[in-house]
C-alpha cells in the first residue's frame, strides 16, 4: 500500500518494545496488527528459526513433504475445533482466504452444482488484499471500494447488530434467514470474521449470530467459511473465536499470530466432507500451490509458537490483559468517547470524530507508546507479555490523547 502518512524509522524491536531510530523506545499496543502475540525477539522461536536453518530453509511442496509442515498440520488439527482435520498451508492471510473461497467454489464443480458460484457474507468484513478477498470485504467503506467494478459480485447481508454480551433480537435473525432463504441456490459459501468485525469498525457482536448461521448454513446447504486470521490463538479470550459461539465451519483460515508474527504463514482447514467432495471433482486435487508453500522455517515457527502458547499458559495471560485493560473505561469519563469496549486482550475507545492518524501519532510517540487508529476508533491488542504496568501506560497516552484533543 502506497502510505501518504509518515513512517518512523525502526531499528529494532524486544519484547513488546519498539526502537525508533530517533532514539524514543515505544510500549507496542498493536502487536503488529494481532501477530506478534510472544512479544518480539523472543528467544524460543529465534532459536527455532535458527535450528530449521541449519537444516533446510525451503524446498517445493509439490510431491515433497517435510517433518515441520506435517508437525505443524498435526498441531493445528489438535487445537482447532473438531472435524477440521485437513490443513492448506499457504502464506499470508488474504491467500488463505483465496484458498478458502477455491475450496468452496470447487466443493460446489465437484458436485456440478455450477449455480452456486456466489459468496454470501455481511456488510462492514474485511478479509485481505487480494481480488477474491476485497470482493467480500465491506462493498462500500473498505478501503479498496474503487476496485468494485473489477471483482466478482456477491450478496451481502446487514453486518451483524447485536453486541457481544447484549440479547439478540429476534427479527435480525429472521432478516437473516431471509437472506438465505432468497438466495441459498446460487450460494456456495458464507464468509464472515467470527465475533470481531475488526477493520470494519472493532465491533464486537453477538455469538447467537454465528450459531444462527451455522444453522442456516446446514438448513440451506451452503458452506460456512470463518476468518480466524485476526482472532484466532487467543486474542478473543477463546483459542478461536468461534469457540464462543460453539460452532465448528466448514473452513476455517487462521494467519497473523500463526508463527507468532515472526514469518508470514497462514493456513486453510476443512472437513473431510468438504476435501473428499472438491477432490471427487474433474481436477482430482483443489487448484492451488504457491511457490513458498508449507515453508519449513515459517513452520517450525509455527511449531514453536503454538508450544509456547500452551507453555505461557494464554488463557491466564488474557485474563490478566483483559483485566488490566479495565484502565481504558477511565475514557468513558471524556465527552467526545461514544464508548469503551474490550473483549479477551483487545480494547477500544470510540470517540465521536474522525482521528487525524498522523497527528495523533505525533502524540502517542511523544508519550512512549506505538497505537495506531484509524476512523473514529483507538484501539490496542498488544502482545499477550504486556505488563500490567505497560497496560496502563497505554490506556493513560489513550486518556490524553483525547482529553487534550490531541487527535
Ligand atoms: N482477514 C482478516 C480478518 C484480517 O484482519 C486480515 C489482515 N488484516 C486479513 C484477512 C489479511 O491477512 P494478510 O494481511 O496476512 O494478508
């Protein structure tokens, strides 16, 4: 992306530090965008870099496998919810929702159900940078809205209303159902973030939403895709976000906090319904395989990243978080604040004007913290080896920000 706002030079990072090279060192509140979850330079998974290698940094994927991608496949299928057992290893989030949107159209061929080419999903997703991700990401106030006229058209339905922890309203579900009952023929898949609309605003909605389509995906025959990419290893305060909702998709794309934000590596799992249907198909096996595939350094990563998880004990380590981040509800006392909201180890002021990105950075750096907002909305999710003291540090620069109208 071509960025008109300044960048401040880095020279290095340590653990959930950032060093400018104009000397200020920053309490890290984005965990470079929900991945780097251990903090940075963090000695277990240098190390595991550092031994892979030694050993083999790359080697196709095709008619080859090796002991880090099976390790790394038979860990996922563990963690994540049951009857995900087949894993696509790919390498950046928005590939891995290209993959999860092959895989459904194939599913669909396989089965010469050529009418179900379309995608459903609701307003205000985000889902990557590539074609077939921006054209289910939010049709009108993503940031890529003026490639519209090249992308493929979908349906899309409200953004979910309800709020995390507030009752859902009948009605929304039945709009829902009603969406699905229009257009159910031509669907081959919907595709949605669980829980967490992030870019499309940080909203928090309600699990009832996502059990109500996973029925309505069942009822109408229709594949249930959920972009874990940002939510997934915890960040929510379940190890996937659809955890909370109790439901298992039919393709799941995990990626950012992957190999815990050092190495880009994603990953598409799905049901043995779904790998065994696209494979019935003329082409045998599904129609994808980048270069730097399963790559044995992203995966030994990966490895140790999921270990650590486990070992720091991530559940104990969200709880703390989230309640340290309690000091950002101090906001709510400032007139421009709509509201505060935090869910697992993200929290976010929304404030009732747009922030000037540049200004208000110029602000957070001289009070030693890296946040970056966007809209009407700060927010932080940082790594999940934040001290409490740091929490406050960045829920304190979030105070003044706004209470000297710094933004
Ligand atoms: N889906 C979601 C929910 C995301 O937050 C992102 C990244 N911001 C992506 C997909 C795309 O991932 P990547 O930037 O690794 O391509």
């Amino acid at each position: 992306m071509l960025n008109p706002l300044p960048s401040y030079g880095v020279t290095h990072t340590d653990k959930n530090k950032i060093h400018l090279d104009t000397g200020e060192i920053l309490i890290d509140g984005m965990a470079s965008w929900w991945s780097a979850i251990h903090g940075y330079n963090h000695p277990t998974l240098i190390s595991a870099i550092h031994q892979q290698s030694n050993i083999m940094s790359h080697v196709m994927f095709g008619g080859i496998t090796h002991a880090p991608a099976v390790e790394l496949c038979k860990k996922l299928i563990t963690i994540t919810p049951e009857t995900l057992d087949r894993v696509f290893l790919a390498d950046s989030g928005s590939v891995s929702v290209e993959v999860s949107i092959k895989m459904a159209l194939q599913y669909w061929i396989s089965k010469n159900e050529h009418g179900k080419n379309k995608l459903m999903t609701a307003n205000k997703g985000y889902h990557g940078d590539t074609f077939a991700a921006m054209s289910v990401c939010d049709p009108i106030n993503s940031m890529h809205s003026m490639y519209r006229g090249f992308l493929p058209e979908h349906i899309f339905v409200d953004a979910p209303k309800a709020k995390f922890g507030d009752t859902i309203d009948q009605d929304e579900l039945e709009t829902l159902e009603s969406a699905f009952a229009a257009h159910h023929q031509q669907v081959a898949a919907f595709i949605i973030e669980p829980i967490v609309q992030n870019a499309g605003g940080m909203n928090f909605y309600n699990p009832a939403y996502l059990s109500k389509l996973r029925q309505l995906c069942d009822k109408y025959d229709v594949l249930l895709i959920l972009d874990e990419i940002a939510t997934g290893f915890g960040r929510t305060g379940k190890l996937f976000a659809c955890e909370h909702a109790n439901i298992v998709p039919d393709i799941m794309c995990i990626g950012k906090a992957l190999t815990g934000g050092t190495m880009t590596l994603s990953a598409t799992l799905t049901n043995e319904k779904v790998a065994i249907g696209l494979s019935e198909g003329e082409a045998g096996v599904l129609m994808h395989g980048p270069t730097f595939m399963g790559n044995p350094l992203a995966c030994a990563v990966a490895c140790a990243s999921i270990d650590l998880l486990f070992e720091n004990d991530w559940q104990a380590q969200i709880k703390r978080i989230n309640t340290a981040m309690g000091a950002l509800k101090r906001c709510e006392s400032l007139n421009a604040v709509n509201n505060v909201r935090i869910l697992g180890a993200i929290g976010v002021v929304e404030i009732n004007a747009a922030v000037d990105v540049a200004k208000i950075q110029r602000f957070f750096i001289t009070k030693g913290v890296w946040i970056r907002p966007f809209g009407r909305l700060i927010y932080i999710m940082p790594p999940y080896v934040t001290s409490n003291d740091d929490i406050e540090l960045l829920a304190d620069a979030i105070y003044q920000a706004i209470d000297q109208q710094a933004y």
